[in-house]
C-alpha cells in the first residue's frame, strides 16, 4: 500500500511540476487539426467503400 501511494505522491508532483502543459490556442489548433484530418479521413474511406461496393455489385451482375 505504501508503494502505491508513493506512486500517487509522485504522478501529482510530475503532472503539476514537471509537465509543460499546451497553451489555450495551441490545444485549439491542435483539435482543430485532428477534427479536420478525421473528415478528411471519413470521407476518404466513404469513397473507398462507394467504389468498392459498386464494383463488388458490378462483378457480381455479370
């Protein structure tokens, strides 16, 4: 027990001392970034799968 809150002691000091945590509009870039790179991402499966399931249809109608 003791180890563990040792552990608990030395995550707090770590996470509020030693961690340089982002700025306000550095995390907003950063999220703006990720949710732009998801749509893209989302569309690009979308059309993947749409030219996939049309040429599966088309092969299998022959």
């Amino acid at each position: 027990m003791r180890k563990f809150i040792n552990y608990c002691k030395e995550s707090y000091v770590e996470l509020t001392k030693k961690v340089t945590w982002p700025t306000w509009n550095k995390l907003q870039s950063s999220a703006l970034l990720v949710m732009v790179t998801t749509v893209i991402l989302a569309l690009v499966l979308f059309v993947i799968d749409f030219v996939f399931e049309h040429l599966m249809t088309l092969i299998y109608t022959l």
